[in-house]
C-alpha cells in the first residue's frame, strides 16, 4: 500500500465514522421535529401525518388521486388512502369522481381542511421564527443545501 493510498483509508474512516455522527444528529433532529410536530397539531383533531398528507392534497396542482400524492412522497398507494380515509371521514377533503378515468377518484381539500391547514401553518411559521431565532442564514442555507445533496445522494445509492 502506497503512503497515498493508506492516508486515503485513514481520511475515508474519518468521512465514515463523521457521515455515522450525522446520521445520529439527524435521528435527533427527527425526533424533535416530531415532537414539535404534535405539539403543534394538538388540539386540531389530525395527526402530524395527516397533516402531512392533507398539505399534499392542498398543493397548487390539485385535485389529483391519491396514487399520485403516494409517488409525489415517496409513500405507497395503500398508506395515503389510509390517511385520506380518516382525513375524508372528518371531512377534510372530499372524494370527486375523475373525468378521465372511471374507477379513480380525485381528492380535493375542503373548505374545512383549508381553514385548518392555515391554522397549522401559521402555528408552523410561529414555531419556525422561534427555532430560527440565533441562527445564521448563511449557516442554515449551507445546511439545507448540504441536506439536499445527502437526500439526492441515498436516493441514488438505493437506485
């Protein structure tokens, strides 16, 4: 093994080992988003997920079907139509027959689930402001960038 090589290996170690203690701020990070995520939720009768899945619904290029909102997240079929069940039972959104297609269905927000998401959102931007307050923007661009590159990069490990 060349000197090259061997302070190639010790400088891959020192990459791993430090990707691995990101890993676990990460799962942190995770963890306390959550939390904060059903916090803020508390009281507005969804959960964070159905939070999730009923903003997906809310997007500008609605109505569409609940197998699009699953590829649109990365979920399956079966998982959203779960969500989108309770979200329909506590009339968040509503089902409406699809022109060009006859057995699916398109999934609109209701004027219900509009109300609440802008409750939720402006909890979410309170809580935002809060977290952000100390940081610097540089600082959070460069992370979020960062963030991107790792996420664009599993994506193309698990291809």
């Amino acid at each position: 093994m060349t000197p090259n090589q061997a302070g190639n290996k010790t400088t891959n170690k020192a990459r791993d080992k430090a990707f691995g203690h990101l890993l676990e701020e990460c799962t942190a990070i995770d963890r306390q988003v959550n939390a904060a995520v059903r916090t803020l939720t508390r009281s507005s009768g969804v959960t964070g997920p159905q939070w999730g899945i009923l903003g997906v619904f809310a997007g500008p290029e609605g109505p569409f079907s609940v197998a699009e909102a699953a590829r649109r997240i990365g979920q399956t079929r079966q998982s959203v139509q779960g969500v989108a069940d309770l979200l329909a039972e506590k009339a968040l959104i509503e089902f409406r027959p699809d022109p060009n297609h006859r057995r699916t269905k398109l999934v609109s927000v209701t004027d219900r689930g509009s109300a609440l998401l802008q409750k939720l959102r402006a909890r979410q931007t309170q809580w935002t402001r809060q977290v952000a307050q100390g940081l610097k923007t540089d600082d959070v661009e460069t992370a979020l960038q960062f963030a991107r590159n790792i996420r664009a990069h599993l994506a193309n490990q698990s291809r």
